[in-house]
C-alpha cells in the first residue's frame, strides 16, 4: 500500500461532468421525456397474488373516448404461439393464464391523457379464478404447497426432479468433509435466520417512452442500467431485430440492480405499435414496489466449526432463497459468497432457490449477500465469544488471502480482507470506549465479487486539442467523472479536457449493465485501452509530420518528444496542431473482462444504543473500511460506502415487505416502507483501504456493492451486545426487538 | 369539469395555464409548463422530490392542486440559480460530492434553500431534522448534511 503510483489526476476530487444540469433541475431522467403527440399509458394489475385468468374483456376501455389502444400479453405473442408458451421474460411483464403475484401486470392502455388511461383501464374486465398463494420459502418447498409453474421441475446434484416443485434449483457447493470435520472441532456454534424480501427503494420509479415507426424503427427512451441488454430483452420480447430497435439512456434516478430488467419498455413499443404515436408510461411508487423486482427473502441454518485456539475448520450451511415467481439464481450466488472472507478448509452449502407468489425477484446491490453475511457473521461473533476473543482478530486469524480458495473455487487474486480488518483494528471508532447503558458494538465482514464483463468507448481529438468520451455504461453514481479521470491519467490532459458523454446504443460498442461494481473498474479498462491506442494512433501522425521513426519518439507524462529531445509537443498541442490539421481521429477500447475479478471485501463498526422500553434501536456512530484497490475519485467512493451503509442500515432495522395472507404488501408506499431519512443514520465515517487490484491498469476494485454486506450482521453483534438477545431475523424492528427481549407479550 | 385558468408567479415571472381541478401543482409544472425539474418519486408526500416553495412555505408539489397556485408565488430548483450563477447550495453540493444518482437534489436544495433563508445559522441538529422529509437512497445523507452546512457557513461569510 506504500509504493501507490503517484497519480496525476486518479485520486483527486474534481467535480462531475454531469453535475450542473443535476442541481439546477436541467437533467433529464426517465420521466422527463417529451414527445410531440405523445399518449400516455396506463398498467393494469393483477390484485390477486396467485389466480388463473380464464379472459380478458377490453371493449369497455377500448370505447372510452380518448383511449387509442389496449394491449395483453396476446400482444407479444409470434404468430401462431399462445400466452401460455411465452418465455419467463414476457410472461412476467404481462401475465398470460396465470397471475402469480399481486401487481403482476395484466393489460396496458394507451390515452391521451394519463387520467383517461387510468380510468379506462378500470374499465378492463379480468376473469380470474383465485387459486391460494404460498408466501413463505420454506412452506413453498413442502409437499403439497400451492404449485406456480405445472411444468417447472427442480435442478438437483442428482438431476432433474419427477414432479411438479418450487424448488427451482437445489445447488450443492462442497469442499473436503464439512460433517467429518465439525465433528472433530472443539468449538461448534450455529443459527437459524431469517429475513424478509425487501427493495432497492430507488426514489426514481420506472419509466419508458417509445416511438414505432412505420419502417419498424423503434426508439426507446429509458431509465435502465444498462441500454444494451434492454434492447437485447426488448428485441426477444418484441420478435424484433436489434438493429431496428435504438435504446436512448436517459439519467437514471437509482438502480442498484432494480433497473436492469425491462417491465414498461417493451409494452411503451407495443402500444407505440398499434397507435402510431409516441408513448410514455411510468409506474406509480405502488407499482414499483408491488411490480418489480425486490431482492428475496431468505431462510438460513448455518454451523461453523473451530479449533480451540480460533482456526475455523468447517462451514456447513442450508440457504432457501425466494426467487419470487419465476426462477432465479439467488441461492446459488450465496453458495459462491457465503463462505469467501475465511479461510475454511471444509464447506458444505446447500442451497436452495424457490418460486412463491411474491414479485420475481431482481439484483439488489451485492445480490444474495447481505443475508448469507447476516448468518455467517453473527456465527463468527458467537464463536468469538465461546473462544474469548476479540472479533477482529479472530477474523484476521482465518482472512482469506491471495490464493485461499474463492468464490466457485477458484483461488483469489490479491484482495485485501485482512487489510481493512487491521485497519478496523486501528481504527478511531474501534479503539474509543463505548460507555453507557443499553450500548452495544458490533463488526461484521463483507464481500463481493467485482464483475467484469463487456466495455467500449470511444474517444474523439477535438479541434481545440481536447478529447470527448463516449459511453455507453449508463452513469448511476459518478461513473462519467471516473472514467473521465481515467483518461486524463493515460493520455496525459486535464481532467477538464475531457468531455465525457453516455449516448444510445447506435453511438458506441456493445456495453453491459452498470451493476456488479463493474463500471468504473471494467469500463475503465476500455477506457485505459483507449487511451493507448490515442496516443499510438498520434505517435505515427507525429512521425509524419516530424519526419522521424514513430518508434523514436516516446509518449510520457503527457508529453511527446523524440529521443533527443530535439522536438516536444504536448498531447494539446500535438491534438490541436497536428491532429486538429489532419482528418478526424476517433479511437475505440473494448474489453472483456470477464465474469468474476478481483474482490471486493468491506469490514464495518457500528455502535447502538437500544431503547428498553421501546425496541428502539439508534446508530450511535458507523465505520466503513473497504479495500476499493485504488480510489479513483474518492469522494464518490466515499459515498458508496455510505451509501451502502445505509441501505443496510435500513434493511438491518425497518424494511420488509410486509403481507397479509392473501398476499396483498400491505405496506407498498415509502410511508410504510419506511427507509433511512436524515434522522436515522449519523455521519458515516469512512476508511478507504487501497490494496491495488492486480487484474486493473490503475488497480481499481469495484467499490458499490460491498459496502450492504456487513451491515446487517454488525448491527445484529451490536444488539446481542446491547441487550445479550441474539437477532435472528429481520427487520430488526422495535416489535421485534421487544420480542426477543421478552417486553412483549 | 371543465379545466380551470390559472395565474401565478414562478421563478419571477408571470404564468398562466389551464389546469385540471384534480391535477396536482407536480403534474401541472411538469406536464403542462415543461418544469420537470421538480420529480415524482411517491406522489404522496412521502420522499421530498418534488419540493417548492408556494408562498413562502416549503410543500410537496404532489400535494398541493395546481387550482390552488392561482395568484401564488412559487420557486422550483429551475429558480435556484440567479441566472448563470449557482446558488451556494448547488456549488457546495458540487464540491461535497452530495449527489449520486441525482434525482432527489432538486427537492433537497429547494428544501435546503427554504431552511437557509429563514435559519442562517442551522446546525447539523436542525438541518437533519428539516431535512427528514427529503428521501435518499444514493448517499446516506453524510455529504448532503455537510453540503448544507458548508453552504450555510459560506452564505453567512457573504449575504445575498
């Protein structure tokens, strides 16, 4: 960490490209489109959690005045298919025969004005037969319990099931003998958790706007995480070509994983289709959270086996995770987390993902494991307590290093979890007495990989010697001033002479989502590359025009010069003199980098206080470490951490989703679903561990998603602290508290 | 119900439109005068998007009727800025790096600016407290209480 290269221009704090237009009110989010002629559209829901539709009656909202078409989910049928042969991906932006979640959408109406959708799409008679819902994971794997998909059979190690199940998959990761050796350890301890379905929560809800035109051109306007794989699901859903389909990221209001999926664009281009016209639809706060994708609720048994001098020996886990209506691969994420910041010679994770009449579930910001790192970190802290040792260093004795088995098995690169335990270790927060009654501390550990996957950008030389970037990674969080700075780095400028844009998905190569703490990491590789292959393109127009072997000149700090010295240029006056003179010059970089990289591990600090007569629980102070490999603009790398802490915070102390047993979310608005405000969460100190990631030119490491793992589990160790009540499952809400305090009842 | 004509005062210049009686004073700046500065992120008063200032007082745009702004004086974030220049707010949210995703600072500053106005010298207590109506799911709040203190502290050097 001490021989950090001396940046230029990666670690400074400069102010974002996209900021103006943010806090003057000009940027233009999903909602915000505006077409000439343009309807607006209207979705209906299914009020019923689980229900066959044996009929859809339209006339009535078809003969409203003002309404211009109606659709159902026959429109994304291919001629000669019916609803019940649609693909998972339709069939959950509009129900065919079957409804299997309250909010599921049913029909759509396309109007000229937003009131008269709505009232003609009360107007649409459903014919339903209700059928009873399961809610719960585990009740959804018994025998018996109400069947959503007829046809769907389990994965199992063993193959495929014989009957109908919703259990989607049973995945077993197993390394060495988990049950001979827990046996044989001196310490054993265990839990049982569980937690509750609960949302993203980005304040901007979805929206899409569409034109269709008569050539089969399609525009799409949307707030999406990632532009490209939206218009690959749009053209599958559609039986469209791609290349007739134009996907135009507007800003995006938020995702963290919620926003990758489509729900409104397809159908925006479907009643753009059958009217002519332009069409925006956006969904209600309701809508968002009854009819998109939450992240699941789960149900975990876990043991941890250690040797009396603090060696874990064996992790042995059973995870079911809700996928929600359709399958997913929620549980078998966990098998691939659970276990990544020890190291531990024999696991045994069995894991389990199952349909229940719930929304299909979606990413949320380090999908599956916060609620692993709930179980798997209190266990560490009950084992802590039984061996009478500190928590850090009892991590830091079995942290996972370069080469210790990572996630699939494969051995880690150089990460840094026992870097940023030292530093909790020698933090201000961890080293101040915490006094008082009712108080409690708790730490907890996190993890998540750095995905890779696909980049491009290209750059063009201005005439004025400056550089523009085009992207294609939709900015959620800042990712148009770290990949600007990236290239500032490489080519040699200021960060102010390069202006960077996100544009549609004609302007620039194919880029995946913005998720999986990818963006500033792979896409700045491409950025990087793209940057080299500027100068080597300038090298050899230098050697033209200097008359010289393009290999005798070199390129460095940003100036070009010849081995003698005899002739200099800087990379402006180079753009602007020699470029600027000649014809255009515009270069790509695109990557592949790959699905799994790197690593990211965060460790957090969290004092309590718990309020005896109330349940009460308030953060007194928080600490996030995190090794983000090199911090390229650290202050919005700061706010991820705290971003993320507070995210946890609130799925930690208030959210769930919260049913009856009809399978109605009693609580779909953000009044009830109540997350973090001002006065919840204290300032969140932040501790940025930099252990360079050897897999990145700059050693960035995705920093977005570890920051939601430990949270949950840090504030449970600090409860048990507290009150010496162990927290079992979430939220950990006032009732609850009182619960397990025996206040209550 | 035939549509209502409105008159009002927004961002200092007169405006007049024809309003819905059941349209929402969110609705009417954003779909009928094209002020989509202001954002919907509940519709009901719960996160602080779509804040302005209505005579004076700091509302949800969502819940007020657009019938409602007849003979009124009303700021949106698109009046924050004098001109060219940004408001202290909008520079320190800049510099503290307050916004992430961006969607919820426009009801943030407008709410920020409303409180500076009346209390130049909040502390990080009341700050937080009138804050509270402001939902964000980006930043944890840290750099935008700091934000508003910094700017506070910056407004107090030079007044307006």
């Amino acid at each position: 960490m001490t021989d950090k290269p001396n940046y230029r221009v990666i670690g400074t704090r400069p102010v974002r490209p996209d900021g103006i237009d943010k806090v003057t009110g000009r940027a233009q989010y999903g909602a915000d489109t505006r077409l000439p002629g343009m309807l607006r559209g209207y979705v209906l829901r299914s009020p019923h959690a689980h229900a066959k539709i044996r009929g859809i009656d339209t006339s009535k909202a078809e003969a409203l005045p003002g309404v211009k078409a109606v659709m159902t989910a026959a429109d994304f049928c291919a001629p000669g298919q019916t609803v019940d042969q649609l693909p998972d991906l339709s069939a959950n932006l509009m129900a065919g025969t079957k409804a299997l979640y309250r909010g599921h959408a049913v029909a759509a109406v396309a109007a000229i004005t937003d009131e008269i959708a709505r009232d003609a799409a009360a107007l649409i008679e459903v014919n339903y037969e209700v059928l009873p819902p399961v809610l719960d994971v585990r009740e959804a794997m018994l025998p018996g319990a109400p069947i959503l998909h007829e046809a769907m059979r389990s994965r199992t190690p063993t193959g495929p099931g014989e009957n109908p199940s919703n259990i989607v998959a049973h995945t077993l990761s197993a390394f060495g003998d988990a049950d001979a050796a827990l046996a044989e350890c001196d310490v054993v301890v265990d839990i049982v958790t569980s937690t509750k379905m609960v949302h993203q929560g980005y304040i901007e809800p979805q929206a899409a706007t569409a034109t269709w035109n008569p050539d089969g051109q399609v525009v799409i306007w949307t707030c999406t995480q990632g532009s490209f794989p939206a218009r690959q699901n749009c053209s599958q859903i559609l039986g469209h070509p791609i290349s007739k389909i134009k996907v135009i990221p507007t800003e995006i209001g938020g995702g963290f994983g919620g926003k990758i999926a489509v729900y409104l664009e397809p159908v925006a281009a479907v009643l753009a289709r059958k009217t002519g016209k332009p069409v925006k639809l956006t969904m209600d706060r309701s809508d968002v959270f009854e009819g998109t994708g939450p992240t699941p609720g789960t149900s975990i048994r876990a043991t941890l086996g250690a040797t009396k001098d603090g060696k874990f020996k064996a992790l042995k886990a059973d995870m079911a995770y809700e996928n929600g209506a359709y399958p997913g691969a929620a549980a078998t994420y966990a098998t691939m987390v659970a276990a990544a910041c020890y190291d531990i010679e024999h696991v045994k994770i069995d894991a389990f993902d199952v349909v229940v009449n719930k929304p299909r579930t979606q990413d949320y910001r380090a999908p599956s494991s916060p609620a692993a790192a709930f179980a798997i970190e209190q266990l560490v802290d009950k084992a802590a307590e039984k061996l009478g040792m500190d928590p850090l260093k009892l991590r830091l004795a079995n942290s996972s290093h370069e080469g210790s088995r990572g996630p699939m098995g494969m051995p880690f690169s150089r990460i840094g979890h026992a870097e940023c335990v030292e530093a909790a270790l020698d933090s201000p927060h961890y080293n101040a007495p915490l006094e008082g009654p009712n108080r409690g501390r708790g730490v907890a550990s996190g993890f998540w990989f750095n995905v890779g996957l696909r980049s491009s950008v290209n750059v063009t030389v201005q005439p004025d010697g400056t550089v523009s970037l085009v992207e294609g990674s939709t900015d959620i969080g800042g990712t148009r001033a770290s990949l600007a700075m990236q290239l500032a780095e490489t080519i040699g400028v200021e960060y102010e002479d390069v202006k960077p844009a996100v544009v549609d998905t004609d302007a620039v190569g194919y880029n995946d989502v913005t998720a999986g703490s990818r963006v500033t990491f792979a896409s700045g590789m491409a950025v990087v590359e793209a940057g080299r292959n500027l100068i080597k393109e300038m090298t050899a127009r230098l050697a033209t025009a200097w008359n010289v072997p393009a290999d005798a000149i070199s390129f460095s700090n940003g100036v070009f010069s010849t081995a003698d010295g005899s002739k200099t240029g800087t990379f402006k006056q180079i753009a602007e003199n020699v470029v600027g003179r000649g014809p255009g010059l515009t270069v790509s970089g695109s990557v592949n980098a790959g699905f799994l990289q790197g690593g990211g591990f965060a460790h957090h600090i969290v004092d309590v206080e718990v309020d005896p007569d109330t349940g009460k629980v308030q953060i007194l102070r928080y600490t996030a470490v995190q090794d983000v490999g090199t911090a390229v603009h650290p202050s919005y790398v700061e706010g991820q951490l705290q971003g993320g802490a507070a995210q946890g915070i609130g799925w930690a102390l208030n959210e769930e989703y919260y049913y009856d047993e009809t399978g109605r979310m009693v609580n779909a608005g953000y009044l009830d679903y109540r997350i973090p405000t001002t006065l919840d969460v204290p300032m969140i100190d932040t501790i940025l561990v930099e252990v360079p990631n050897p897999l990145h030119p700059y050693g960035v490491r995705g920093a977005g998603e570890p920051p939601i793992v430990p949270p949950l589990a840090a504030i449970a160790n600090a409860v048990y602290r507290a009150t010496g009540q162990r927290q079992t499952q979430l939220p950990m809400s006032p009732r609850r508290i009182l619960e397990t305090t025996g206040k209550l009842g | 119900m035939s549509k209502k004509h409105i008159t009002t005062r927004i961002n200092g210049e007169d405006v007049e439109f024809l309003a819905e009686p059941g349209a929402s004073l969110l609705a009417a700046l954003r779909d009928e005068l094209g002020l989509t500065g202001s954002k919907e992120g509940c519709n009901n008063g719960n996160c602080g998007a779509c804040n302005v200032v209505f005579d004076g007082a700091l509302v949800n745009a969502c819940c007020v009727l657009a019938v409602e702004a007849n003979g009124v004086e009303i700021t949106t974030i698109e009046g924050v800025a004098n001109g060219e220049e940004l408001h202290p707010l909008q520079t320190s949210f800049l510099e503290n790096a307050a916004l992430q995703c961006g969607i919820c600072t426009p009801g943030f500053i407008v709410a920020a600016k409303a409180l500076l106005d009346k209390e130049p010298d909040a502390d990080e207590a009341r700050i937080r407290h009138w804050l509270a109506g402001n939902l964000c799911r980006c930043t944890g709040y840290d750099k935008i209480v700091r934000a508003v203190l910094d700017a506070a502290a910056d407004m107090r050097r030079t007044p307006a």
